[in-house]
C-alpha cells in the first residue's frame, strides 16, 4: 500500500514537470554539481548567488544545485569556505547544466573553525538545532591520545553529552543512547564506538561531512526520537591517487584513494588497527583488546545525469580476559546508492542498504567444553528520494523508505563433556515503512519555512512464539497467560503514526534572525539497557504486542545573531520542551539477556526534556573558538517506579559547559584546549541495610529511583599541532598536509567518577558493631595521559 501510495506521489510530481515547464516559458533553469578541484569531491552546502540580488541556493548532500531565474544575462556566484570564489557571466536562453570547480585557498582560513556554509548561513537558513562540523577542525582539537573522534568532538557542541568516560554513544538533549540515529552513507549503525567508548567507528581519513540534528528534523528522516547523526564518506580522489594516515600510540591508519577512470570513476579504501594487545603481550599473559576497522567506496558517473555509489564499512572489536574467554563485536555496513537527474529541476537520491550488528562471547577450556552466544541486528532498507526545484523560492521533497528488522536476541551453544544443547531465543521481525513530503518556502525576504509530514507504519511479523502478559500491576513482573506460535512473516501487531514536522525563520535583521521548529518522531525499535552507559552486549527488540512504539514531540525556539565583519561573532539562544510517550524503563533486578520473556521485564512511562542552549563563537583572528552551556532537565514517570512520581534519567544533567579554544600561533603551529565541566549523573543508592550470617544487604527506602548525583564532572585537554612547511608545485603554492599532534589529555589528572559502588570492608569490626562498608569509586581515565601522533598525506 505504501509503495504504491510513493507510486502515485512521483507519478504527481513527474507530471507536475511538464506542466511546470510549460507554464512559465520565461523560467529558464541553470543545474550542475559544485565540486573540488583538486579531487573531484561534491562540495556539501556550497552556495549559488546572483550577483546584484538576494537570489541564491546551496547545493544538496550530493553537491547538486537547481536555480530558476528570468530570461536574461547573469552573473553567478559560486562559493565555499575555504575555497576561492568563482563568478561565471551566463546568458540564460534555454535551460543549461553548469558544472564548476572551486579552487582550494592557497593559505586555509584557519580561522573557520565550524563549517559554515555561507555569509550569515546560521542566520539566514530555516534550520535550526543543528550543527556541522569540519574534519579540519577535529584535527586541531585536544583528542585522547591524539586521534581524531567524529563522537568525541560532538560532544563538545551544545544540548549533546555523554554519561562518562569511556561511555558508548551520545545522549542529546536528555535522550538515550538508543534515541540517536547514527547514518553512516545512509546505513544505520547501532553501536558507535571502539573499545567501549574510548573512541569512535569512524575513521576521520574516510569522513567527509558530519550533520547532527537536534529538532527540526527534516521530514525524511525518522525512526529516532532524539537526533539525527548524518555522516558522509569521501567519495575518492578523481584527479590523482593519494595516501594519507596517521601513527599514533594506540593505533595506526592508512587510507588510499584516486582515479580508476579519471574524472569518471574513483575508489577510497581506509583502514585502522589498534595495538594494544601487541604492546601488552610481554606483559600480560593470554589477554588482549584491540579493534580494526575497513572502510571503503568506489563511484561511478554512468553519463551526466547518472551517478553510482558503492560503500561499505567493517569493524570489529575483540576482548580476550585469558585464553578461555573472550567477547567480540562489530559493525557491518553496504550501501549501493543511485543519483539520477531527471531534468534540470528534479532529483533522485535513491539507496539500497544493509547494516549488521552482532557480538558474541565465548568461555571454555576446549572444543569439547565451551560455552557460545551469539546475537544479531539485521536491516535491509530501500529508500528513494526526491528533490523537485520549484521555484528559488520553493524546494520539494517527497519520498518514502522499506526497512525490514530481523533480531536474533540471543543463540547459546552449551557443549559440556562433548554433549551439545542449544539455547536459543526465537528471531523476531519487523517492517517499518513511511513516506513523506516537505516543502522549503521563501516568503518575501524575511520569512522562511519549512514544512512537511511522514506518515510511518510499523509491522511486527512472525515466526516464533508470541506471548500474552497478565494486567501489569506497577512494580510486579506480569505473569505469561498464552503462548501463541506464528507463522513465517505472519503480521502480529501493526503500528502507524502521522509525524508532522515544521520550522520557520523570521529574520529581524541582516545579522539576526528568530527561528521555530515543531517535530513528531516515531521510534518502533528499542535498545534494552539497564546500565547506566550501552554496553555491546545491549539488546535491540522491536515493537511489539506487548511494547508500543516511542512517541516524542519537540518544540524549540531561538535567537540568532552574527557580530561584526565576516561574521566575526556567532551567538545563538535555544530553549526547547521534548515530551516522549511509551518510553521504557525496566523492573528492579530485570533480567534483560537470553530471557525469552523479556518483555515482562520493562515498563512504559512518560518522559520529559526541557532546557536552554547557549552558543557563542568567535570566528576569525588568531585567537577562535567557542563556549558552551546547557542549562536542562531529564526525567521519567513509569507507574512502579519511584512511588510514580518523576525521576531524572541516567543521563539528565542540569548544568554543562564546554569552552573549545584555538590559537594560531602561525601558518603551521597551533596551540587548542577543551574544558568541560559537566553536573554529576543521577544513581540510585542504598539508604539502609540488612545484616545476614555477616553479609550486608543494601537496601534501598521508598524505591526511590535515582535520588543522587555522583561527584560533577570536570576535565582540561591540551594539545599542540605542527604542520609541514608549504611546498611549490608546478609554480603554485601548495599547503603540506603532514601534521605532528602533542596532546595532553586530563590535565589536571582528575579522578571524575563514572561510578560508584558500594562493598563490605574486610576489616574486623568492633565488638558490638555491624559490618563496616565502604563506597568505592571506578574511574575510567584518572590520570594525565600524554600522546604524539604523527599524521601524512602525499
């Protein structure tokens, strides 16, 4: 039904084309694609400008602009931060495709340290609660042990966090690691992150743009409740073959790209190893954790209106306690994607993905004495997309997805005495589908919108065992009345949500403008942790008879304005109220791994987020940067939980600031510092105890769900970066991309808090005494760690 509904939308707007183009013979349209000279790369968010006049656009995720404009002669302006301008004198008589290549500066605008995409971008666009940011400027800034993290450097950017250090994931704006849509070249990953937090999945050598949306979501994007975390490869060099890589104290990488057909076809391939367990072999026996990662991408251009795409990704993380035990992980990702241009005003993304999750644990002496468990997040999605250019003043987009689930929670391979039994959990199934339609609207020169609606639906599907749970009484773990067996693909539950969305700019000046932004999201799977961070062995389930989908609403608004020439200053202010319905939280003592009744184990509750964002930036000179505060609230009220009154989350943090420093001491040397300070996370401890033959009990009153904060988080990150002395090459200066990182990281070795535990003391009490206790205190990182990288491109 869906796809035929998609059907009938494109069939619309394909004769909406015709019909346009024959209604205003004057229009003439001017399209291409906007890239780098010096390899080929789309340019992401390059802006067009008419010369003379407000009329302008900016290039699509795949470097493609549509302008329409009177019959007449022109001058356009073609430009993007750090790359010299370009203005081409046009003669519009009929309809004309222009493909330019804009110039790198030949001395990098150090100064830029957030992408911005034009004059005033953050001012002038109806986007809002979003941020972008730039591969070089994740390069200068103070990272663990020198690498570049895609994650790490997010979380320095206002309304996102993370619940410690060495946590997975990210949390935006009081949301859950589980409510963050991580896109990788539009391939979902579920788990972000290296050696369990410490660094990211991505290979900054293989990253070419980084897009985090925090409200105002577009309409094409759905399935998550807190964010969007949109990532895109490089595509390759299509001029010339290039090696770049990096080696550090933890891990080396090394990335290869260039032309297989020039200025058709190019491939990039990038790679990472970790070595830790080569450097800790002399010193410990059998142990090891370390990962790798593979990234890859070749492109084709078929003719000047076809484009392909092929990409991958392959990580794994290995962790061996002795020879006996060891737990692996990984991503697994593929992405075919077709760009198709129709005509000068209307464009087709379309993407064909599969994505993989699993882990697994092995423990046993031998073959014939051995415990496995395995589980797996498989998705197979289909997803077109169009853009049709009305007008300059009008962008529509319309498209749809076909995403099918397959968990497989949990499959055990018990072998004792050479006597296998398996223990295996049934794979559950799940068809998400939507479509969609949003229009981007100019009306006059102050205001801007940005409106649209998906329409989702979701499918739980057979085979296996469906179970029926008794009425839940708060707090008490329902009883199974039926158990029900279920045919292959038969639909079980069905789910649909409308999810409007809308944004608006009102601009009050050139420099300052007021912006608006209303989002439904629908999330119909779920990540079942009751640890305070995700951990790999976490489990995705979907919606099902038994757990209803996630429902959020969020409403932001905000003021921004730009200070000073060139944008000198930013500052933004953004106050935004997130309310969630079926958000779940999970019985005291749940058991969440290999039970196949695990959804008796959780309850569903309300949630709200609430807070204030402020952002201020400083462009240009030798000193840039910017500051940070969150001021925000996050909290829960689930009927057996905490007397049902509310209670914060896990990750609810009142107060968070962030202070990102740069100074450019010359050319080649610069010297960054981070500082985060950040309130303490919520835990729930015992407030009494009882003693029984010698052992302590805790107990906790009332069932208060964390009633307190550990100790508030605060770190300082130093770090200095050298490049190479610039080169002349065929007569023109070119910048050497080599670079030496000397960082510090935790300063002041501060010992924050990622937990706090409690434990009986092994002291002899005094006579007539109780059990003595103590509260121990788990610290991930608390001491300086030093670290040199040296980092190469030729």
């Amino acid at each position: 039904m869906y796809l035929k509904t998609l059907f009938i939308v494109c069939l619309f707007f394909g004769m909406l084309t015709k019909v346009n183009a024959q209604g205003i013979k004057q229009k003439i349209t001017v399209s291409g694609y906007v890239t780098d000279e010096t390899n080929g790369e789309a340019l992401i968010g390059a802006t067009l400008a008419v010369k003379g006049s407000t009329t302008g656009t900016v290039t699509n995720l795949e470097g493609f602009y549509s302008l329409t404009l009177d019959r007449g002669e022109y001058t356009l302006v073609y430009q993007f931060v750090g790359y010299t301008a370009q203005e081409v004198p046009v003669s519009l008589t009929e309809n004309q495709r222009i493909s330019i290549e804009l110039i790198e500066n030949e001395v990098t605008l150090q100064e830029v340290v957030v992408l911005a995409e034009g004059k005033n971008a953050n001012v002038t666009n109806v986007e809002m609660s979003v941020n972008k940011l730039d591969i070089r400027t994740m390069e200068k800034m103070p990272a663990l042990l020198g690498e570049v993290d895609v994650i790490k450097s997010i979380q320095l950017l206002p309304g996102v966090s993370t619940v410690g250090e060495g946590a997975s994931g990210f949390n935006v704006r009081g949301g859950s690691v589980g409510q963050n849509l991580i896109l990788l070249d539009d391939a979902p990953v579920y788990n972000s992150s290296h050696l369990f937090g410490i660094f990211s999945v991505f290979n900054p050598d293989a990253v070419k743009d980084v897009k985090l949306y925090k409200g105002g979501i577009p309409a094409k994007y759905g399935g998550r409740l807190a964010s969007i975390l949109d990532v895109r490869m490089k595509e390759g060099n299509s001029k010339k073959f290039e090696v770049n890589g990096g080696v550090g104290l933890i891990f080396s990488r090394l990335a290869l790209e260039g032309p297989i057909i020039k200025d058709k076809a190019s491939f990039m391939v990038a790679g990472r190893r970790s070595y830790g367990d080569i450097l800790a072999a002399p010193f410990i026996d059998n142990a090891s954790l370390y990962f790798y990662d593979l990234t890859g991408k070749v492109n084709y251009n078929i003719n000047r209106n076809n484009k392909i795409f092929l990409s991958g990704y392959l990580g794994r993380d290995v962790f061996a306690a002795d020879e006996n035990t060891s737990i692996g992980w990984g991503n697994q990702t593929a992405t075919l994607r077709w760009n198709h241009i129709f005509s000068s005003k209307l464009f087709l993304h379309t993407s064909l993905v599969y994505a993989n999750y699993d882990y697994e644990l092995g423990d046993g002496q031998n073959i014939n004495n051995r415990v496995n468990w395995e589980s797996h997040v498989r998705t197979y999605d289909f997803k077109p997309e169009f853009t049709y250019y009305i007008n300059p003043n009008n962008e529509l987009s319309f498209g749809g997805n076909a995403l099918l689930y397959r968990f497989d929670p949990a499959q055990l391979l018990d072998v004792s005495e050479g006597s296998p039994t398996n223990i295996g959990l049934d794979e559950r199934r799940g068809l998400e589908t939507s479509v969609y339609i949003s229009n981007k609207q100019d009306i006059g020169k102050k205001v801007s919108l940005e409106y649209g609606v998906r329409f989702s639906a979701f499918q739980y599907l057979g085979d296996g065992t469906v179970y029926e749970f008794e009425e839940v009484v708060p707090g008490i773990r329902p009883n199974v009345t039926s158990a029900e067996e279920t045919d292959l693909w038969e639909n079980i539950e069905t789910y649909t949500n409308v999810e409007p969305r809308f944004s608006m700019r009102y601009s009050l000046s050139e420099k300052s403008s007021i912006k608006a932004s209303y989002n439904r999201m629908a999330q119909y799977i779920h990540l079942v942790s009751n640890t305070a961070a995700s951990i790999p062995l976490d489990v995705w389930l979907p919606s099902t008879n038994n757990i209803e989908p996630q429902v959020g609403d969020q409403f932001a608004v905000g003021y921004f304005r730009n200070i000073g020439e060139d944008n000198a200053y930013e500052f933004s202010a953004e106050a935004y109220y997130k309310s969630t319905q079926n958000q779940l939280d999970y019985l005291d003592g749940a058991d969440l791994l290999i039970n196949a009744f695990v959804e008796g184990e959780v309850l569903s509750g309300e949630g709200r987020a609430y807070g204030l964002e402020l952002y201020a930036k400083k462009n240009t000179g030798k000193l840039t940067g910017w500051l940070s505060y969150t001021l925000s609230r996050s909290e829960l009220q689930v009927e057996g939980i905490n007397n049902g009154e509310w209670y914060p989350t896990l990750f609810d943090q009142t107060h968070n600031f962030k202070a990102v420093g740069f100074y450019d001491f010359n050319e080649r040397l610069t010297f960054s510092a981070n500082f985060t300070y950040v309130t303490g996370a919520p835990v729930t401890f015992p407030t009494s105890r009882y003693e029984v033959q010698g052992f302590t009990i805790p107990h906790t009153d009332n069932d208060e769900r964390n009633g307190f904060r550990i100790n508030d988080f605060h770190r300082l990150d130093l770090s200095l970066t050298l490049k190479g002395r610039n080169f002349k090459k065929n007569g023109r200066e070119r910048r050497n991309e080599d670079y030496w990182t000397l960082s510090l990281f935790n300063v002041y070795a501060r010992q924050n808090a990622f937990s706090i535990y409690f434990s009986q003391s092994d002291a002899e009490p005094a006579p007539g005494q109780g059990a003595i206790t103590e509260a121990n205190r788990f610290s991930v990182l608390g001491t300086i760690i030093p670290s040199v990288s040296y980092n190469f491109k030729f």
